[in-house]
C-alpha cells in the first residue's frame, strides 16, 4: 500500500443530493495511523491523523490550469501564497515584508533596478538546487507568457548576475512589483514544461502528492524544506459547492470549510463559526461623463457616460446617502465591515475615504446642484431623471442583496435605481456608461492604482485627474515603499483633489465582507492576514502553522 488509502467519505446526513454532491470526494489517512485513537484524541474525523486537516474550499477555488505560476497559481485574481512553491519575499499579518529566499535585497535610487541576493541553501524536491538563475527563468518566463496573470509588464529582463544574485531591471519605477513577488512561486528552469500545472517541481513547504481533478488536492509537507517544520504534514482541500460543504461538517467529513452569512447561525457540535476580516470589498463604480463618450478595453468600444451620475453632487450625494451598517446587518447579518475604499485599513488607506451616513446632507447637495423633485419623488433636472440602471452578477446572491438595499436607501433621497442581474457577458457591455457593483479587495495598492489611474484597466468611472495621476504615479517611484504610503494617501484626498466622497466621488463602497468557516474547535488556525477578494486558498497561507489542541 502506499502513503495514502483511498476512499468515499461515508454518505452523509440530509438530501440524497448532498449526499451524491460529496459522496465522489476522496479522502486519505497517514498510513499506519491508528483512525479510532486520532478521532478519540483530538475529535477530528475518523480517518484523520493529528497532523492532517481536510479543508473545504469552493469549486472555483482548484486551479483550473494546475500549479503553475506561469498561469495562475498564486498570483491570479485571487492571490495567496503558492505553499508548493518558495517566493522571493513574503508579507507578514501586518503587510510588511519578510524574506523567503532573498536574504536581502535594494532598489536604486531611481526605481529602475531591483537587486536580490537569495538563500544558497535550497533545493527543489527533485535535489536540485535553487539559483538565481531559476528565479530569472521564472519572472522573465511569466512576463513573456500570454497566459499568465500576474502582471510583471513593467519588468524589461531579469538577469542572474551569479549563483545567489539577480536583478530585476524595469522599464518604469513600480514598487508595487513587491507585493506581486510575495506571491510568485520560483519554479525550476530545468524541470518546467507543458505538464508543470500536474507535475509541479518546488522548493515550497508543501509537496503535491496527489490531485483527483475536480474533487480534491493532497499537499504533504516538504521534508527538505529550508524553513520551519510544517506542523500540518498534510493538507486535504476539498472542492464543493456551499450546501456539500455544510453537509461535510455536518457530517464531521471536513475540518474546516467556507460558508456564508446565510448560515450564521447554523450549529454543528464540536464546530465554530471563524470569521477572517478582509479586503474583500463590495463598492459601485459611478460613471463621471456625459453620455455620448466611448471607451476601449482590450480593444473594443464601449459606450461611456451616464447622465445621472455625471453629475459630481450625485456621486457625492449617493456616498452620504449610504447607511453601510445597516447593509451588513440587512445583508451580511453583521459578518462585514463598513467599506470606504478598495483597501480599507491598509498602510496605503487613506482616513480621508471615510464618511459618515448624512442624508439631510445629501438631499442638501442634490438641492443646491439643481435636482427638484417631481410629482412621484424622483427628482429632475433639466428633463432627466435622477434614476439609472445597478447592474450585478446574477449568480451572486450576497451581491443581489446588496444591490436591493441599495436600492431601497437611495429611494431616501430621490433618487431611482434599477437593478439588472447578469452575466459577465451582460455586464461587460455597461462597464463605463451604467453603475456596477464590483467585487474588489487586494494585499497591494495595485488596485488603487487600476481603479483610479487615466489609463487604468478599472477605471470604470472614466475619472481623469493629472493630480491624481502624477500622485500615483509618484507612489510607486518610491524606492523604499514605506515612503509611498502618503502618495497613495494623496490622490485619495490632498485638501482639494482626490477621489474620496468629497472630492470625485468615483466609486460608492458599501462593505468588505468576512470570509466565514466552520471550524472544529479544537482546531488552531494561526493569525491570518487580511483576505482579499476571493475565498479560497488565502486561508492557507500559513497552514504550516496550525495545529490541534
């Protein structure tokens, strides 16, 4: 017999669906272990070792092209460390820098080239060693591969100036660049090629043991690994929708798996409720143009403009009109947090974003601006009614809530909105000239960046500001990043310009939504960084140091 015994979980309690959702699911125990005395020792499931835990993460969550930084892994959309693989630095719970293979590294003075010096004591699991020269294949090849996510466009070359030093050369200041390398997995230039994603090589904490495609991942902890000693040898995530997940822990079949608010109250013995504080934000785009404007993206026109939105005390109104406490408690049952920005209490946020629900001031403003209301309460101006569309993703049904009572409080001040669920397909089309409710939330100021910048990829609003421009641009001249934060501060609000509520007002945030688990109790889940958006495997990132009491 091997490491691992394969078998179905047992059926579970509830629906004979459920039970046919989850019952294709495989599991694995240590070999040799004794399944009565862990079950009896530490109240895991049955089959499951003292150093073994079985995660439940969403279907969305299994990478789709495998384990390969080149695509996607841990530096897609929703970015996580890629535990298989070791990355040149890390981030700590706080956001701040921590070396992984680099033992140190500098930026010159004009922001142009980035020099790391890394560990000469690593090795891939296949014994051969890490050098630089496998860090320069890894960066150049993600820059120059169509299919990856990461986004290393600023980087001209990498080049490995000997066995433990490489430099990073630019083609225009962009710090940012480290937050992207804190999640980028160093993979082997002698051993990556078209099965990589199946058959990943690292040097991480982690090891693939297995992957059963659409059902479940096994990691087992890297005995050579250079670092600390994984606590958990082994990792079991499972893949499922949200209903097979509670019938998991309902049948004590998972050790931890991902749930919504819709089920906060829902009790398991010997089961917790974890709620993991996020960047995981909910904000609407606010079109700052005049209809009859167009835009490209990836090489299409798109209309732009809005007729109601276009006007700066609309957009104002709107963020003073939002009650975001009653949002989370209507909608999120209190699982969230005020949002008021797309990266609220990080070191780059700004307090400036920040506002207080004032409706008699937001009625205030639309008066002074020219709005009259007309004989059904909706107010006018000029012949155009203060209403317009809310598009959102119909297969999101926390979004559709919110959407609602977004609707139902801007009723408040006069003003009509309209919300269409939809496709992405449906959404796309309306980006820049109709409101959308996005779902946003990074560990990087890149998203303040994209969101804001003239020529970003999410500058939904159409907002042109050389203000705020030359401000971002500046934040990620700075060699030491640190020294950006008040830059990124800056073009949020500086006095007289920004974006924030009372300035351009681009964006209405609504709420950064808690990632929820049910957990054993007995289970220690080690201090977890803020989340960003997506639930998945960012709550792994320090899985190596969890244990069981």
């Amino acid at each position: 017999m091997g490491a691992y015994t394969r078998r179905t979980f047992v059926k579970l309690a509830g629906t004979a669906a459920a039970g046919a959702a989850f019952g294709g699911i495989l599991s694995a125990c240590a070999a040799g272990a004794d399944p009565a005395a862990s079950s009896s020792q530490n109240g895991q499931a049955a089959d499951t070792a003292a150093d073994q835990v079985i995660v439940a993460m969403n279907t969305g969550s299994e990478p789709a092209a495998g384990f390969d930084p080149f695509v996607s892994w841990g530096c897609g959309e929703h970015v996580h460390e890629p535990l298989i693989q070791s990355t040149l630095i890390t981030t700590n719970a706080d956001m701040e820098f921590v070396n992984d293979l680099a033992t140190s590294y500098e930026c010159s003075e004009d922001g142009l080239t980035w020099t790391f010096v890394i560990r000469d004591d690593v090795r891939f699991t296949d014994g051969e060693p890490l050098t630089a020269e496998d860090v320069a294949f890894t960066l150049n090849g993600i820059r120059e591969a169509d299919a990856a996510e990461a986004d290393l466009s600023m980087v001209d070359e990498v080049v490995a100036l000997d066995a433990t030093t490489v430099e990073i050369r630019m083609g225009k200041p962009f710090n940012a660049l480290l937050y992207t390398l804190a999640v980028v997995g160093i993979v082997p230039a002698h051993a990556h090629g078209e099965d990589y994603g199946s058959n990943p090589v690292g040097s991480g904490r982690y090891m693939l043991e297995q992957w059963d495609k659409g059902q479940q991942v096994i990691l087992a902890a890297n005995p050579d690994y250079y670092g600390e000693t994984p606590r958990m040898k082994r990792v079991i995530v499972v893949f499922m929708e949200e209903d097979a997940a509670l019938a998991a822990v309902n049948s004590g079949q998972a050790d931890i798996a991902f749930t919504s608010a819709t089920y906060h109250d829902h009790e398991v013995a010997g089961y917790e409720l974890l709620a993991c504080k996020t960047v995981d934000s909910r904000g609407i785009s606010l079109p700052t143009v005049e209809p009859g404007a167009t835009k490209s993206d990836g090489g299409t026109e798109y209309p732009a403009g809005n007729a109601v939105t276009s006007d700066i005390a609309v957009r104002r109104a709107i963020n003073y009109a939002v009650d975001r406490d009653a949002m989370i408690e209507n909608v999120l049952n209190g699982y969230g947090a005020p949002a008021f920005s797309v990266s609220d209490n990080m070191p780059w946020s700004s307090d400036d974003m920040r506002i207080s629900t004032d409706r008699e001031q937001a009625k205030r403003l639309l008066s002074d601006a020219g709005w009259v209301a007309g004989s059904d309460g909706i107010l006018e101006k000029n012949g155009t009614r203060a209403a317009f569309d809310l598009w959102y993703a119909s297969n999101d049904s926390v979004r559709q809530a919110l959407a609602a009572e977004f609707s139902n409080q801007m009723k408040e001040i006069g003003i009509e909105v309209s919300i269409k669920g939809g496709s992405w397909d449906d959404l796309y089309p309306n980006q820049f000239s109709s409101p959308i409710l996005w779902g946003w939330g990074s560990n990087s100021p890149t998203e303040v960046y994209e969101l804001n910048y003239s020529s970003g990829w999410g500058n939904y609003a159409c907002y042109e500001s050389e203000t705020v421009d030359g401000y971002l641009d500046e934040a990620l001249a700075q060699s030491d990043v640190a020294d950006s934060y008040e830059f990124w501060k800056k073009a949020q609000w500086d006095g007289a310009e920004g974006i924030a509520p009372q300035g351009a007002a681009t964006w209405v945030w609504l709420a950064d939504v808690d990632h929820l688990y049910f957990k054993r109790e007995n289970l220690h889940v080690a201090q977890q960084k803020p989340h960003p958006h997506g639930h998945g495997w960012s709550l792994v990132n320090n899985i190596d140091e969890w244990s069981w009491a």
